[in-house]
C-alpha cells in the first residue's frame, strides 16, 4: 500500500514538472513568442509567397511534431515547452487568418466562434477534471486539454486584437496600450483575490494581441509613429531575448513548480465572498472597455477596417487618379506602373507562378519608399497603400482568381496614371 502511495505521487511529481509556474518570466516569454510567431508566420506566407493555406498546412505539421515531443517528455524542459508555445502561437493565428481572409469571415463573428469553442473546451475539460488549473495538470488528459485551450487562446487573441483594429482605427503605438492595461487590471484583480485560474486565462489571451501589437509598434516606419526597426530587426532582438530567457530559466529552475514551492511563499489568498466581489470587478472593467471601443468606433479615422484583414481599400476622402500621385515623384509612379502593367500581362497570360515573383517587386519597392512617399502625401499614399494590399492578397491567393486579380490590378493602375 505505502509503495502504490509513493509510486502515484512520484508519477504526479513528474508530470507537475512539465509545466512551468506562472512567474514574471512566464509572462515575458509569453508575450515575446506570441511577437516572434506572427512575424516568422508572415514571413513564409507574405515573403516566400507560400499563402495562407499552404503555411497553416506547414505549422499544423510541425504543431503535430512538436507537441508530440512535449507529450512524450516526462519533465519539463522550457525549450521544448516554450518552442511548443510559439509553434501554437503561429498556428492559431493562421486560422484565424484564413477565416478572414481566404473565407471572408467577419471579425466579430470569428471572434464569437473562438470564444464559444474556448468555452467547450473549458467546460469539457472542467466537467472531466473538475480544474482548469495550471498546477492541476498531473495526467496525459489534462495536458492535453491545456494544450488544445492554448491554441484556441491564440486563434480568439489573434481574432480580438484585429476586431479591436478594425473598429478604432488605433495605429501601432496606441494598439499597445489597451491589452497591456487590461492586464494590469486584470493582476490588480488577482492581487485582491480574484479567482486566481479565471485570471491567469483572461490575462493569457490578452497577451496575444499585445505581443502582436508590440511588434507592430516596434517595426513601423517612424512616419507611422512606429519605432522604425523592421521586421526583421524586431524578430532578431524578440528571438534573442526568448533564447536568453529560456537559458536563464533552464539553468536556474526558476520556473519547475517543485523547486518554486520549495522557495516561494504565496503572498495572495482569497475567500469564495472575495472572489464574488472581484468578479464583479472583473464585469465593470468589461462594460468600461466596451463602452471605451464604441466611442473610438465612433471617432473618425483613415479606416473603418484593417485593409490586411478586409482586403478591401480604406476609406478616405474621394481622390481622383490625378490627385493620388499630384505630390509623388514621376519616376516613382512609373516604377510601380511598369511592375502592376508586367504583373497584369502575366496574370492574363496565365502565368501565375511568374506574377507572384513579379507582385514581390511591387511590394518591396513600396515598402522601401514608404518613408519618403508617406511625408509627401498621407492620404494619397493610404489609398495606394489600399489598392497594393488588394492586388498582394488577390495574385497570392492559394487559389488565384484570374477575375480578381485583373481587377484589383486595374483599379491600381487607374490610381497610378
């Protein structure tokens, strides 16, 4: 009997060590992966042209492998869990991002539909478990449970964060500042007793829209109150800092739940009346930020939709071809005229293959004269801007439509006479 008791609770040690305790780190790290993922995920399906589909097919791959690995491991190991982490991290915004661009999904309703799933899985779990805990998770099951509520978190963050885009109109560094001061509420909450396990999950979705939006801020040209570091730039630092962190952490143990508790002495408690009082807390910081989304849905701003979510071109006020290039340089329009004429011969000739090389033209020299074509114009340049996001989505569609693509290519050639 004393050996059966030892054996079980050897078992439950080691599957407690798979998962890391919910330090500062954890959170860091949260939010630095959730940056990486989505920069790494546009850059095989925006930069190598592979399309939404065929790079969520890719990540759902490696997703199978990789958790595979995570599964099988009998100990935590924080470079498996976090790589685990960022892989979910891309896939679920892929998804999301095939909703609403390859099938034309509304936000809102994605993010209803996210959020209905996450609340099955939780209550699936919960009616099994009877815990959605994070250190309740000692079986293959629950693990398994945490892991598929992971994803969801990631494709309703991914989802959430857009919808809150298309209703304001926020640029980068402002899009920061509402997933981070939710947070901040939300542990203020925590900190005064609020359920602890109801917590941690509202806290984890936001992190999602504000690592996103972190990255935005921080690669944004100056001209779009960005930081002007590039993409490339912000995954080296965000990868780095994850590689550090991860080092830091597999050397100290810092974040093995066993070794936590040995050293930590929890500083907060709460009481079921306490946690009643903070869900109501909780409620009203709801209502506030909802009433906060309808009044900047309401102020006027450049788009009324994410031109990257929507596809469609933003609304501005009416410029007539002549007015859209009136301050741009000739030999600028010309370029990117004789790139859009190339791309619309090839896309009629039916050589996609050819037009998608071609688009990338296009679309790096846009980006590159973007911080001198920008100060020049800003509206015009919101309506090119427009009108090249549509002819990018139509040419790399994981199904070409001929139709579409000659036109989004005609309506930009209109604009660039």
């Amino acid at each position: 009997m004393t050996e059966t008791t030892s054996s079980a609770s050897k078992t439950r040690r080691v599957m407690l060590s798979k998962v890391p305790e919910i330090t500062v780190w954890f959170w860091i790290i949260k939010i630095l992966c959730t940056t990486v993922g989505e920069s790494f995920a546009d850059w095989i399906n925006m930069t190598l042209g592979l399309g939404l589909n065929t790079t969520a097919l890719i990540f759902t791959v490696i997703l199978v492998a990789v958790l595979g690995w995570q599964l099988r491991l009998n100990r935590y190991v924080p470079f498996v869990y976090w790589l685990t982490v960022v892989v979910l991290s891309v896939t679920g915004t892929l998804y999301t991002d095939i909703l609403t661009d390859d099938l034309g999904v509304p936000l809102a309703l994605s993010t209803s539909a996210f959020a209905a799933v996450l609340a099955v899985v939780f209550g699936v779990w919960f009616a099994r478990e009877r815990t959605l805990s994070i250190h309740s998770i000692v079986t293959t099951p629950r693990e398994v449970f945490y892991w598929l509520a992971v994803l969801v978190t990631f494709a309703l963050g991914t989802a959430i964060g857009d919808w809150i885009l298309e209703l304001t109109g926020w640029g980068p560094g402002i899009s920061v500042l509402l997933p981070a001061g939710l947070i901040a509420l939300i542990a203020i909450g925590w900190r005064l007793g609020a359920n602890p396990v109801l917590s941690f999950w509202l806290a984890y979705i936001l992190t999602r829209p504000l690592g996103a939006n972190l990255g935005d801020w921080l690669a944004s040209p100056s001209t779009d109150h960005g930081l002007g570091w590039g993409t490339a730039l912000t995954s080296v630092v965000f990868l780095l800092a994850i590689l550090a962190t991860v080092a830091y952490l597999t050397l100290t143990r810092s974040d093995v739940i066993e070794e936590h508790e040995r050293t930590f002495a929890p500083t907060v408690t709460t009481t079921p009346a306490r946690e009643r009082l903070m869900l109501g807390y909780y409620a009203a910081v709801g209502v506030a930020t909802g009433a906060l989304l309808i009044w900047a849905a309401g102020q006027p701003h450049a788009t009324t939709a994410s031109e990257e979510e929507t596809g469609e071109a933003p609304v501005t006020t009416p410029l007539t071809p002549d007015e859209v290039t009136a301050h741009f340089p000739p030999t600028e329009v010309a370029k990117f005229r004789t790139i859009a004429e190339d791309t619309l011969t090839k896309v009629q000739a039916g050589d996609q293959t050819d037009a998608t090389v071609r688009i990338k033209d296009l679309e790096t020299a846009w980006d590159d004269d973007e911080a001198t074509l920008r100060p020049l114009d800003a509206t015009a340049w919101t309506v090119l801007d427009g009108r090249i996001d549509n002819v990018l989505k139509a040419v790399r569609a994981s199904t070409p439509d001929t139709a579409t693509e000659t036109q989004t290519l005609t309506a930009l050639l209109t604009d660039l006479p």
